[in-house]
C-alpha cells in the first residue's frame, strides 16, 4: 500500500535499456540504492520503472554499463515537471 503511495506521490517513469549489460545496470542500480521494480525482459533488453527523481542519477550507470536507454513512459504530475526539466536541459523549451 505504501509503495502505491509513493509512486503516486514521487512519480515514476518507465524505461528501456538495451544491450548486453542490461543485468549489470541493474546489479549497479541496486547498489547505488536506486529503486527498480516491474522488471520485464524482451526481445533485446529489459524494462523497468524508476522514480523520476532518481532517473536523473542514473547516467553515470549507464556509462559504466554499457547500455543504451530509451524513456518509455511518465507516469504522474510530476511527469509533466521532469518532461519541462529535460527540454529545459536540453534547450527545447518555447519562449
């Protein structure tokens, strides 16, 4: 119940990783004390749900794994905020 309530309260995305050190990225993930759940394998990678606070963290891991990682899906208000944050970071946003 209270994992509910924190992934409605922080938000979550879903991603993709792909390559072959996709089960490293999550080893490191876990160790860094960054919380994966929903683990679904496919074709040539695995799928996963972050928080998004902590999708912003996760660079370095990917680096050092080796992995290439797509965002799938936001999930919450706080999507709408962490999408603006990556446009911003990025120089998308409109004036």
């Amino acid at each position: 119940m209270f994992k509910k309530f924190f992934k409605f309260l922080y938000g979550y995305v879903i991603i993709k990783v792909y390559g072959k050190g996709a089960e490293r990225f999550i080893n490191i993930c876990l160790r860094r004390n960054i919380d994966v759940w929903n683990i679904k394998p496919f074709d040539d990678g695995i799928e996963m749900c972050i928080y998004i606070k902590d999708f912003f963290h996760i660079r370095q891991v990917r680096k050092k794994s080796n992995v290439k990682m797509k965002k799938f899906v936001e999930k919450n208000e706080k999507a709408l905020v962490f999408t603006y944050k990556m446009q911003n970071m990025r120089g998308k946003t409109r004036k």
